[in-house]
C-alpha cells in the first residue's frame, strides 16, 4: 500500500474575541465557573465570516505551507456541520472562493471527529488516485448554532478553521494510520435537532432552541474520555507502540478536565500533551488541524516525532490518527 503523506498545514481564526468576561454579560455565569470546569479562558468568533470564509483562509495557508496552488489541487474534503448552506455543500463555496473548479468537493459530517473522518477519506482517494493532491479542510462557524441564552453550551464553543494537503509524494509528515468508529444510538447525548428531515422547518415557525447546540454535558464527558482512550491504545497496539514513544499527544480541544483523564488513562507525560483549549474554545472538526498546525508553527514537532491526534463528538463519532514527522 502507497505512503500517504501530510504536504502542508494551516489554520485561521477570525479576528474576534469573546473572553469569559464578556459571557458573564450575557448569561449567568462567571469566568471561574468556565475555567475550572472547562480550561477556557477565551474563543474566537465570526462576525460576518462564513464556514467557507474560514476554511478558505487557513486552506490558503496550507497550499502555500505545501508549496502549491488551488489548481494543483485534485479533491476538496471539507469537515463541517456549520456549512454556508445545505445546498450547495459547503465545500463548494470554498472552491469557488479557491477558484479551482472543476475539482471535486464535497463536505463530511462527523461533528468534533470531522477532520479525522476527512483525513480517513482524504487517504482513501490518495491511495485510489496516486497523483491525487487533496485538501482536507475542517472549519465551523460553530457559534452560529450556539444558543448564547444557554450557559451550559454557550461557554464552551468557538469558531475556526485548519487544513492539511495530502497526497502520496514525500511531505513532513507521513500519516501512518487512522482509526473512526461511531456510535449512532447516542446521537441525542449531543445534538441540534432543528432544520433536518426529522424536524423540518415550518414555514411562520419561530426558531426555538432545537435549532441550536443540545448537549448532556456529564454523559458526553464519561462517553468522550473512553471511547478516545480505548482507541488510541487500539491503534497504539496496531502500530505496536506504546504511549511512551508518544512525542506529541494532540487530543481533541474540548474540555481541560477531558484532557487531563484522558492523559492520565493514556500514562502519557503532562509535557507530552499539546493544549490551546483555553484560547479558542471548543472549536469542533477544526479543534485537531488548529492544534496541530499551532503546535507545528510553535515548533513543538520535530523532525521523526511519532504524533497522535485523537478526537470525540456528536454521532457519537470518535476517532484517532498516528503521524510520524
Ligand atoms: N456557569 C455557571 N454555572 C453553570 C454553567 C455556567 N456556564 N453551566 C452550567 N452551570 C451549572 C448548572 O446549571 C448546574 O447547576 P445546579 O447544580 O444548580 O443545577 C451546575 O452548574 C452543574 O452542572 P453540570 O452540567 O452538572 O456541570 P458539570 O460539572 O458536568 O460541567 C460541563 C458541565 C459541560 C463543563 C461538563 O459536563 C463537560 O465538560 N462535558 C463535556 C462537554 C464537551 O466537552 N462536549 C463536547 C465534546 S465533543
């Protein structure tokens, strides 16, 4: 089987800042509240950016990162559930903003999990097309389905955007293996009901809450920390390593507490584990490519680092990736 390999990364938050401050002006809430249960400080959010906006800039960052052009380009993968719209996919909006049409684009769906569900298909169609050059992006205008009256979601999410291009030619990082799995009969632990085919929208209807993020906080904590500790050990024992030959630990951006048990299920050294949740929030599919193209940029990876990416969202989707500097 073809070598697939990471060509470029990048990532992009809009310019807007909504600090833990600024939340205790708009719910019943306080910054020591948001801290010490989440790690959060503070997250990015869009004013009049789109999902496409963000995706767009941080998949320019990594064209250029992999020394290429949006017509190099052979397949677009976008991993969002905040697309610009329904119809067309949101993968569209951004090639037309990349200008590279003809190429294919097309959006997955696996909530926080998104980015390593794309990569999984990414490396499908490298694998099927030796030349293939696809870009996998994940981006969500995650706080345009937040309803910021709920003080037991709306502290936790933020907006962003990363991107990575793969391809089967020698690049920075080979991707050694990838794990997803699901659980669809969780699905309700952590949903937004409102606008599908189960609940269409009425036409006169007012939005009400089932349009926006719904979640069983406790339930998805318990369900989060197994399902990516058991995996990681999964995939750890495919590749026959431990989690000591772990460099870098890169687990999804959504809660401090989350982090810190699965570190300590995983035995994994503390310095070992990359964290930026407390600037951007829980920003969903793009939580993985952002921390890791941070942790690249802030040259904590260095060259024959054994990475392991991990992440867990709505579905119940989960899963893990092994990269090797
Ligand atoms: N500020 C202040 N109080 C808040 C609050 C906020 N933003 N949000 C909830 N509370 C209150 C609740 O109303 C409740 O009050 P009560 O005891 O008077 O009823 C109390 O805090 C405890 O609520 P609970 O939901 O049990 O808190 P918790 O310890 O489980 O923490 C989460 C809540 C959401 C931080 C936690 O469950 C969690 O991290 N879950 C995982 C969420 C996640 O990361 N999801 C995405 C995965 S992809």
């Amino acid at each position: 089987m073809s070598k697939i390999y990471i060509q470029g990364i990048g990532h992009y938050v809009p310019a807007k800042i909504l600090s833990n401050q600024d939340l205790e002006q708009m719910v019943d809430t306080s910054d020591e509240w948001i801290t010490t249960r989440t790690g959060i400080k503070k997250r990015h959010v869009v004013e009049k950016e789109t999902c496409s906006d963000l995706a767009y800039q941080a998949s320019l960052k990594a064209l250029e990162d992999a020394g290429l052009k949006a017509t190099d380009l052979t397949h677009i993968v976008l991993a969002t559930f905040t697309p610009d719209t329904y119809v067309p996919n949101g993968a569209s909006h951004l090639q037309k903003k990349l200008g590279c049409a003809p190429t294919p684009c097309f959006d997955i769906n696996a909530a926080c999990t998104g980015f390593l569900y794309a990569l999984e298909v990414g490396r499908g169609l490298c694998l099927t097309n030796p030349k293939a050059k696809v870009l996998v992006v994940a981006a969500e205008a995650l706080t345009s389905r937040v309803n910021f009256t709920d003080r037991s979601t709306c502290v936790l999410f933020g907006d962003a955007g990363g991107a990575v291009i793969l391809s089967t030619e020698p690049g920075k990082a080979e991707v050694k293996n990838i794990l997803i799995q699901a659980d669809g009969s969780l699905g309700d632990l952590l949903t937004i009901k409102g606008g599908g085919s189960a609940y269409p929208p009425k036409l006169g209807e007012p939005i009400d809450e089932k349009y926006f993020v719904e979640m069983q906080g406790r339930e998805v904590f318990k369900y989060a920390v197994r399902s990516m500790a058991d995996i990681c050990l999964e995939l750890l024992a495919k590749e026959n390593l431990s989690s000591k030959d772990i460099d870098l630990f890169i687990p999804h951006q959504a809660n401090i507490r989350i982090i810190e048990a699965l570190t300590k299920k995983l035995n994994l050294d503390v310095d070992k584990v990359f964290i930026n949740v407390q600037n951007y929030g829980n920003t969903s599919a793009a939580s993985i490519p952002l921390a890791l193209s941070e942790a690249f940029e802030q040259k904590k990876i260095k060259k024959g680092d054994k990475v392991l990416l991990v992440a867990f969202g709505g579905g119940f989707t989960w899963g893990a990736s092994l990269l090797q500097f």
